[in-house]
C-alpha cells in the first residue's frame, strides 16, 4: 500500500538528548497494559514526521528496544516543525499517552535495536550514495560551462586552477564512491556494516558539499 497510494512514513529513533545511538539515548517509554502499549516521550530530527500516513517509533519497553508501528494521527502524538536551511523541515514528535495495540509491535520486546541497527546502515548508505550522485552533477556542470565560457580568449578548462579543482573533485569522489561500495558488500554480504555506511556517509556528504561549493565558484 505505501507504494501503491505514495504514503509517506516516518521512522523515529534520535531523540533531543542523543542521536543515533538508540540503545543508550532512547528515553521514550512503552509500557503495556493488557492488549496494548502506551507511548510516553518526545523523537527529534523526524523527517516526514508531520505529514506520514504511519511511521515506526523505538522506545524502550520492558524487555528492551522495542519498535513499534503508530499512526501518524495516533491521538496523543504531535508535532513540531524544526527550521533549517531547506524547504523540507523535520519535527520533533511528542508521544502523550499514545496507544498501540501490541499486533502494531514489530518482532518481540528487545528486538528494536537490530531493527534499527540495519535501517541506519541502508539510510546512511543511502545518504552516501545521494551525495556521490550530486558530487558527480555538480562537476559534469561545471565542466560542461569550462569548455564553453571564455576568459581572455581561452576557455575556462584551459585554466590549470580548473583543471586542479577538477582533478580534486575527482579524487573525492571517486573515494567516496568506493567507500560507499564497499560498506554495501559488507552489508550484502551478511557482515556489520555499520562502521562502514557511518564512514561512507561522513566522507560523502562532506565531499559533496566541498564539491559543489568548488564548482559553484566556476559560474561566477
């Protein structure tokens, strides 16, 4: 259905006193009565969270991590939108009470952290590969405006402080396409990935702001 209606969903896990890190940050309570749970404590960095059809909240039950599925207008729950600097925010969620039953549980109490340990390897992977993929745009840009924009005569990709740029850029990405690869095999093929998609999404996304920052200087 989520496919097949365009839903968007949420996933909560980062709250305002730790981020990723759910198996020592995670503050938000489940406690169940009878045939269901009651939510208790705020999520932060929440994409989607405002506008989801559902999403899958972490909180720490009797047994442990636990996840759970809630509607995204499971009454109790809230949002907040967080500005940053771009035109889709993330909120903070506010759980007041909010009831589940236990059939929206997902696996037993204290399975929530594997859950979520190989949900953050495919969204850092994921986050890496979205960078390369900018990082790449970027420079095809620039070099397309290189070799038409003139200065005193000679194109632009004449330049050797172009052709330094180009060749750094080029470097930095190709290392971080391969970092990328890399923690995708480890993951495909059954290993922990998780230091891997960490450094793979630290060196992307930092790359490809450099990147893009560098080439933007090109135009003008």
């Amino acid at each position: 259905p989520v496919v097949e209606n365009g839903w968007r969903t949420f996933t909560a896990i980062a709250e305002p006193g730790g981020g990723t890190d759910p198996k020592r940050a995670i503050r938000t309570t489940a406690v169940r009565k009878g045939d269901s749970y009651v939510l208790n404590g705020r999520k932060q960095w929440i994409t989607n969270g405002d506008r989801a059809r559902f999403g899958v909240v972490y909180a720490r039950a009797e047994g442990g991590i636990t996840a759970f599925v809630v509607d995204g207008d499971a009454p109790g729950m809230s949002s907040t939108p967080i500005p940053v600097l771009r035109n889709h925010w993330p909120v903070e969620l506010v759980l007041d009470a909010v009831e589940v039953p236990v059939e929206s549980r997902i696996g037993e109490e204290g399975e929530g952290l594997t859950l979520a340990a190989d949900w953050l390897v495919r969204q850092r992977l994921s986050y890496a590969a979205r960078a390369v993929g900018i990082a790449e745009e970027a420079v095809r840009l620039a070099v397309e405006w290189m070799q038409s924009r003139e200065t005193f005569g000679s194109p632009l990709s004449t330049r050797q402080a172009a052709q330094f740029d180009l060749a750094q850029a080029r470097v930095a990405i190709n290392a971080g396409r391969w970092l990328t690869w890399e923690a995708a095999w480890i993951d495909d093929a059954g290993g922990d990935a998780r230091n891997a998609a960490a450094i793979a999404k630290l060196h992307c996304t930092e790359m490809a702001f450099s990147v893009v920052d560098r080439m933007m200087q090109w135009f003008g």
